[in-house]
C-alpha cells in the first residue's frame, strides 16, 4: 500500500491569516473605545472622577451711594449622573426630599435625554435648611452630588422692573450662547439681563475624586487642572434708593408712573411704576408660580408703564410747542393772543382767566387757545411754502427732544410712543390737510403719545437750556471699566437758549403765578418750573400729567408724574412731584399732612 503524504505546510498562512484579522479587529475595536467612542471613557472616570462647576458671584448691584440693592444667597442644586444611579432605595431618597415616585421618573427621564453620562440638575435651588436635612444621607444614594449655587436677594423690594430677575436658561439661551449649560441661570429682564456678560462673571472648575460609595475623597492631580471662577463685576446705579421707596410709597394703591432724571448726567434717579411687586416674590422655586399669578393680574403689575406706558402728553407737550413756534420766528415771547374762555373756537381753554395773554401767561394758565393760535400762525407764516413745509420743521424739533423714539440704553421695555409723520397724515386725509386738520398737537393731544420716561428728559432738556444726555441706569463699574458711550454723548436740541430761559420762567409762573396752575405745590425755599397736564383718556377718567424741574435756575432733578384716571395734572401729578423734589433736595418733608395724603 502506497501512502500518500499530505504537504499541511500551506494551511499555516491560513492560520496565520485568521490570527492577524482577530488582532486587526481588536486593535480597531480598541482605537473606537479610546479615541473615537468616549463613552467608555466617561463611564470610568465617572466612576472615580466628579467634574465641578465653580460658578462665580455674580456681580452686585448698589445704588448711587452705595446702598446694596441686589446681593448672592448660597442655594444648592441637587445633580445626577444617570449611569451613576443603581439600586439606590427610591422610596427613603422620594422621603428625604418630600417628593413623589412619580416626580422621581420624570426628573431622571429628563436627565437620561440629556447625557447618561454627564450631571445634570434633578433638583434646583435647594436651600440652607433643606440641604442640611439631605446632605449627611446623600451617601446612600449613588451618582447624586450638590452643587453650590448662588440666586438673587433684594434687601429693598423696591425698582422690580428696573433691576430685573434671573432665571434657568431656556433652549434658545443654550443655542446663542455656548457659556451655557442646561440648568444654569441668566439674566431674564431689566439690568439683570442687559448687563448679563457684565455680571455673570465666568465659571471655573473643580476635579474630584470620590470613592465607589459617592462620598468625596480628595482634589485629582492636587488640583492641577482645576481652575478658579471669576467674579461678575460690581454695578453701581444713578439710582437713589431712599427716593425710589418714597415715589413707590407715593403711588401705592393707584395706577401711574414716576421718573426722575439728572438733568447734568441723564442717569435715572428713581423709576417707579405701579402696580409693581416685590422682586423677591421672582426668586427661588416659587419663581413660576408667582410668575404665572403676577402674568394672570389684570393690573398687569408686570407692565413698566415708566418706560412702556404710552399716554397723550396733553398740556405738558405746549412747551415744546412754544419752544418751536419761538425758534421759527414767527412768534416772540410778548406776542399776544386773545382767550375767549370755555367759549374759544375751535379749540376752547379750560377756564376764564386775563385776556389777551403772551406766552409767561399762556404757560401760568395753560391756555389752550394761546398754544393753537401760535401753532397756527407758524403753519401760516411765509417762511415756509406750504403747510407740509411747516410741519416738516416742527416735526424735525419736536423729534430733537427725543420723542417719537427710543434711547437705546439700558433702559427695560422701552418702547417709541408717537410722533406722527407727515405720511401718516397724507394718508389718512389723501394729502390735503393744514394747522387746522392736525389742531390737536397744538395742546398735546391727538396722535401724539409720549412715555413718561420721555416726559422726563424732556423736562431735563428744558431745565439744561437745549441739551441733554440720554436717560440710563447704570453710572459705573466695580472695576472702572467705560460705560456705553452713548449714554455720555450729549445730544444738542437745534433752539436758542434764550427762548429756553422764556419758556423757564413762564414755568417758574406755574409754582409762583396768582393763577398758576400748580401753585398750592409750591415749596418754600425751592423754586420749581414745571407744568401740570390733564391728558383725555377715551377709556375712562382722564390722566393727571406733570413734568419739571428744580432748582429752575441750577436743576439738579427733573421730574415727570403720570396718575392714571385722576383728574387735573394740578390735583395729583403736581402735588406728588413737589414731594418728590422736596424728598430729593432737602432729605424731608416740612408739609407732612400733604405727605400723609398722598401716602395713606
């Protein structure tokens, strides 16, 4: 028998071959677990390694002299690692926080759609006491750590809507903004959030090494990698506290608004607006709920009406109009008119007074037909070619003052309010119309609509004789960094000084005048120029307007008041503002019985 020898030399490359491919997809297998796929490598150090967001203080805000308005309070917010959580007992974890099982799915459902691997928050803003209860059990419940955290405390719950409030970023924070992690805070409203980059300072981080029972053991690499949070910028405001509280306490129970102004500097003095709140009611876990009652409040307490309250400027607006008719030329300040009383035509005056009046006079009884009579002899005159001419020039003015517009500072909710262009009239009245289709402007009323901010500047901008700086909150940073320079460039209004001194003293005639409408506010010692405003409200009682300033000669505050529903600029607007001067320059008032009234 002849055996056949086999050669099995040639199957070893075989073999081989099978032995290279296993270690080609091992080491393939390997390079995706290390390099590309990180998911390994964020469970193992997971497991061994906390990462730590140090968040930085936020900056503090204080009032012009110092006073702490908005301060940190430490909270806690309670975070997980889903992958973390295994065989934990539910229902002592659901006790310790007196929550519910069904609170307890939801939280970590939410958790898992946003990473397995990364924390989150399950619960925010726990505080002091509430974390003392839970934090010497936290042990027990693996892949749960806190995390300190700071929220906003108000030791004066006054200015709501002008400091602002914070809250958890939303989807379209994270998107804007790659500082931002789901559950961190941010500026939502007011200065808050327009200084957010200011006062949020920037975060550090912190890496910790815990054992396998979550409790924390020491830093990793002796702190090599960590880094240390910086602290938000301090803001120091125009705003004077002290006035800001007595302007609240004023129109408490009524429905208004108040602004006060430096006239040399343009910064806010006090921005009240009512119905307001406390702005510690938005702090918190209760911040939604309260929200939601303040949201659903048909006061609509929520509303600035400081800055986005828009209201017929009435008898206010004559100074502007004065102003213009004087610049144009066609009138002087001892030009006279005559007032036939509630019997003129086509617009009457509210009441008998000496007739013919020039413009002191016009101003100390607010006389309607003066203001119409000059308006219409301007659109009149031939220094211009037509009506649209002339109208086109008081427009021009009257804009100058910065009405019609907004002042793009750091001011909330500011909206234009309406100086209507000459468009609008083309419009409506298909191009043929004069002085007498558009009569109303003349006193105020008609299609204009002002802010009582923009009531404000432009008392500031009469006090300074033809210029003033735009209305802004802030006066500096903690670090000494510049503030917008917009809010230091001082705007020129195109009229004469002179006629800004006439206009002055008429206004002074206001306080001082037999007849002046707001001389039972005079203030002994302390010579105001103002002008009270009754402005027609086609909803209900009319709003009581006032605007001015004091010193006259020398203004350190200017003043607008708008009480809505209440009559006569001269029974609650000017007698509300005279106290606000007096608070403000003299610290005290002498008439407190006046004082009681207004408050009580």
């Amino acid at each position: 028998m002849i055996i056949k020898r086999v050669n099995y030399s040639s199957r070893k490359y075989v073999i081989m071959a099978i032995f290279a491919i296993v270690v080609i997809v091992l080491l393939v297998k390997l390079f995706m677990i290390q390099i590309v796929d990180q998911s390994y490598k964020r469970s193992s150090d997971n497991n061994t390694l906390r990462y730590i967001t140090k968040y930085p203080a936020r900056g503090k805000i204080y009032d012009r002299n110092g006073n702490l308005l908005v301060y940190n309070e430490a909270i806690y917010d309670l975070m997980v690692i889903p992958r973390q959580v295994k065989k934990i007992d539910t229902l002592a974890f659901c006790s310790s926080l007196n929550i519910t099982a069904d609170f307890f799915k939801e939280r970590m459902s939410k958790a898992r759609r946003y990473s397995s691997f990364s924390p989150s928050v399950f619960m925010a803003q726990i505080t002091k006491e509430e974390y003392g209860k839970i934090a010497e059990n936290l042990h027990n419940f693996q892949g749960f750590y806190f995390q300190t955290r700071s929220v906003r405390s108000y030791p004066y719950p006054i200015a709501a809507h002008t400091l602002g409030n914070i809250g958890e970023v939303d989807k379209k924070d994270l998107e804007r903004d790659s500082y931002y992690k789901s559950g961190d805070y941010i500026g939502k409203s007011g200065l808050e959030y327009y200084y957010e980059k200011e006062l949020r300072g920037e975060k550090g981080l912190k890496i910790i090494v815990v054992d396998v029972h979550n409790r924390e053991k020491e830093s990793f690499m002796d702190g090599q990698f960590d880094t240390l949070p910086v602290p938000g910028k301090d803001i120091y405001l125009g705003l004077d506290a002290e006035l800001q509280q007595y302007g609240e306490a004023l129109l408490k129970n009524k429905i208004g608004s108040i602004v006060a102004i430096e006239p040399s500097t343009g910064q806010i003095l006090a921005m009240v607006t009512s119905p307001s709140y406390d702005p510690n009611e938005l702090v918190g876990r209760v911040r939604g709920e309260n929200y939601m009652k303040l949201l659903n409040d048909t006061l609509k307490p929520l509303v600035n009406r400081a800055t986005s309250g828009i209201y017929p400027p009435g008898s206010t607006f004559k100074m502007v109009n004065g102003l213009v008719v004087l610049q144009s030329g066609v009138v002087n300040k001892n030009s006279v008119f005559p007032c036939n009383g509630p019997e003129s035509q086509p617009i009457r005056c509210t009441h008998y007074h000496n007739s013919p009046v020039a413009l002191y006079e016009a101003i100390e009884n607010s006389c309607n037909p003066y203001f119409w009579e000059t308006f219409r002899e301007m659109f009149a005159s031939p220094k211009f070619a037509s009506s649209k001419e002339a109208y086109a020039y008081w427009y021009d003015l009257v804009t100058s003052f910065g009405l019609g517009s907004t002042f793009k500072t750091d001011l909330p909710s500011e909206v234009a309010g309406n100086i209507p262009k000459s468009s609008f009239y083309n419009k409506m009245y298909r191009g043929v119309w004069n002085s007498m289709t558009v009569r109303s402007l003349s006193i105020g009323q008609g299609e204009i609509l002002a802010t009582p901010l923009q009531l404000a500047n432009m008392a500031a901008a009469i006090g300074n004789e033809g210029f003033y700086y735009p209305p802004h909150l802030i006066k500096s940073f903690s670090d000494g960094s510049p503030i917008d320079s917009i809010m230091t460039t001082k705007k020129i209004i195109d009229i004469k000084v002179q006629h800004f001194k006439d206009v002055k003293v008429g206004m002074c005639r206001v306080f001082e005048g037999e007849s002046g409408t707001a001389r039972f506010s005079k203030i002994d010692d302390i010579q105001v120029a103002g002008k009270t405003g009754t402005a027609e409200n086609p909803h209900g009682d009319d709003h009581s307007l006032f605007m001015g300033f004091a010193p006259a000669d020398n203004p350190k505050i200017a003043i607008a008041v708008v009480v809505e529903n209440a009559g006569f600029g001269s029974q609650w607007a000017a007698p509300m503002a005279s106290l606000m001067i007096e608070k403000y320059l003299r610290g005290y008032i002498k008439n407190t019985n006046k004082e009681k009234r207004f408050i009580e």
